[in-house]
C-alpha cells in the first residue's frame, strides 16, 4: 500500500471519522483508524461496536492498494504537527509499519493487522429507506437533542425519538422533566419511528454541517445508516417503546405570556444566584403584564427579584420553575420574541417561538413545575 495524499484533507478526514472512538474500547482493535485504499480512493472506518462512521477522500496518486489498521492517538498526533503539504505514504504488508515521508523528513509509526476489525453491520431486507433534507435533520436533532436523558433505567429517553409520517416528521427528546417536539411538514411515503441514540446524532450534526446533497436514511429494527457525500455512519438503534410524549402536553392553557426572549433570560440568570444551589428553584408571579421573578435560599438569607413587563392573558397565577432548566430552553429557542402558556402551577409549561410569518416547521418545548414552599 503506497500512496500520496494531501496533510490537511487526512488529518480533516482522521479528525472527523476518529469522534467515533471511544476512551473506553473493550477491544484494543478499536483504538485504531480501518484504513483502505482502492481505486485512488482512501476509506477510513471507525467503530465503537455501536456507532460505526466510514469517511473518503480521493489520493493524489497510488502505486498499490491495500489495508492497514493505524493508531488513531498517534496518526492525528502526528498530523495535527504538518502545515499543507504532500505527504507520502508507504505500509509494509508484512510488518504493517506505516512509514510517512515528507520532503525534509519521515516518521515510522507502528500498525496492525486489520483482520480483527469488526465488520460493518448490516441492514434486514425488512428495512425503510427514505431520503430527507440535509436541514431537516440539523433543525431536528439540534433542536430536541439537548432534552435527551442519561438514564441507564429508561435507555429509551437516552436518544432523539424521529417519528416519519406520510403528513410530517417529528423529532421528540425528553428527560422527564423537559420534553421538545419539532415537528416539520416534510412528507415521507412511509409511516415507521425509531430513536436515535445521542452520540451517534451529535456525530451527525457535526457530519452534516458539511453537506448540501439530500441524505439517504435506511433503517430496519435494529440500525440505522445514513449515507452522505463522503461518509456513511452506521448506529445501533435504541430498542424498546417510546414514551407517550402527547398525552403529558397539556392542551388546553387558558393562560398565555408574551415576553421579550433575551430579556427574560437575563432575568433568570441574575435572580438565580440566589436561588437555592440544591433545587434552583425560581418563583414567577404573572398578573397585569408584569413576570415578577424570585429567587432566595434561606439558608444563607439571600434573596433576590426582578419584575418584566410583557402581555398577559388569563389570571394571575404563580409557578416554580427550576432556572438552570427554564435557561436551557429559552437559549435553544432562536426568536426574540417567546410565548408560554400555563394551565395551573401543578401541570407543566408550554414554551413557544413566536415568529412574524408563517414557518413549515413547529417547535413545543416543554417544562415540568416545582412546588413552591409556602
């Protein structure tokens, strides 16, 4: 195997496919980059037996063809250290030395046999395939991925839940306290769901950034491949049944605050430093277009308040809120202008963008109260 490639694009190439590699590898196989070149084409595998990311990018020019498992801590240590330039290549079949030469100099570093290597997984023939919008997905997963659990009881609240429709799509994330719902009018010719666990989605919204080409989704009970220009990433599949997300949205709240997003924020951070550290617990009291916000830990006999204006229909009510959590949803919504709507100060809130025309795409994010401490 011998060959000439560009530092930069393998070191991009390594960097991006090496995400998948994790600190805790069973086998020792997959601290390793699966390098294979064939055709002029040079395709780098990595895996962690769940998440398998595949990357390739075309050499300069080769003399042979071959395969080679290399030491991905020591492959990208080496590269992060080249400016822009060509670097020659050369694995030794026998050895599996991997010796890289530059104009003013060369580096030997030690690889290994790639027979080990798990294979790629692949699909039943009962499987789905459709091809959806490079947008779609980025808006879907960032959008909802920040509300995903880390509960090793409940593994299913661990992903992103997509649920395609031949009406929309719909990505749904929840941790029991918060739940977001996206929902797009992008129609599919099939009605099928699955969840899609949290590494795998962060690594696809890195992947995707790049892209501008529809992606090609096929998936079977089990896994999932999603096929790109010059990556295809293959994740096992988050298995049990999904929670009933719509039965906890509550529907009918009859009392609604339209309220400067960015104001209300700020609002909450600085009333929060006196909230109590252990529950974070933020008091609102909405009446005559005012959200008095109220903080204290009584502990320490600190306390703190803030009023903001904002338009308010229904009565007055007053309901606790856990500010870390009312702060990450308002930063994961994008218009200045919010809406939340609220039954009473037992059933959860209702978060929503309010955008000045009309959106084929709907967000509803959701917060579950605290009781306040009379």
């Amino acid at each position: 195997m011998k060959f000439t490639v560009s530092s930069s694009a393998l070191l991009s190439l390594l960097a991006t496919t090496g995400k998948v590699i994790s600190n805790k590898n069973t086998l020792p196989i997959l601290d390793y980059f699966l390098m294979e070149l064939k055709d002029g084409n040079l395709k780098v595998t990595t895996s962690d037996l769940e998440t398998t990311l595949a990357g390739a990018i075309t050499v300069e020019n080769f003399e042979s063809e071959g395969t080679i498992a290399a030491p991905a801590k020591l492959m990208l240590d080496s590269l992060k250290e080249f400016p822009e330039m060509p670097l020659s290549i050369e694995v030794n079949d026998k050895t599996w030395e991997i010796k890289i030469n530059w104009k003013s100099g060369s580096l030997s570093i030690p690889g290994a046999s790639p027979v080990s290597y798990p294979a790629i997984p692949s699909l039943g023939e009962d499987k789905n395939e459709i091809s959806l919008d490079v947008d779609t997905l980025v808006n879907g997963i960032n959008k909802t991925i920040f509300a995903t659990a880390d509960d090793e009881l409940r593994p299913v609240m661990n992903g992103v839940y997509i649920n395609l429709d031949p009406e929309g799509i719909t990505f749904v994330a929840t941790d029991a306290h918060k739940l977001v719902k996206y929902t797009t009018e992008t129609a599919t010719n099939i009605k099928a769901s699955f969840i899609l666990p949290k590494k795998p989605a962060n690594l696809l919204k890195t992947v995707l950034l790049k892209e501008d080409d529809a992606i090609s989704v096929s998936f079977d009970t089990k896994n999932v491949v999603f096929k790109l220009k010059s990556h295809t990433l293959v994740c096992r599949l988050i298995e049990g049944n999904y929670p009933n997300y719509n039965a906890v949205i509550p529907t009918n709240n009859s009392n609604k605050v339209l309220i400067d997003r960015i104001e209300l924020v700020n609002g909450i951070r600085r009333v929060a430093v006196c909230s109590n550290p252990t529950t974070n617990l933020i008091r609102m009291d909405i009446s005559d277009n005012k959200v008095n916000l109220t903080a204290q830990d009584i502990d320490f006999s600190v306390s703190a308040n803030e009023t903001l204006n904002c338009s308010y229909e229904g009565s007055p009510i007053s309901i606790g809120f856990k500010s870390t959590f009312l702060v990450e949803i308002l930063s994961n919504i994008e218009t200045p202008t919010v809406v939340i709507e609220l039954a009473d100060a037992t059933r959860a809130g209702v978060f929503k963008p309010v955008y000045d025309d009309k959106q084929s795409s709907s967000t509803l994010m959701l917060l579950m109260p605290m009781m306040i401490n009379a």
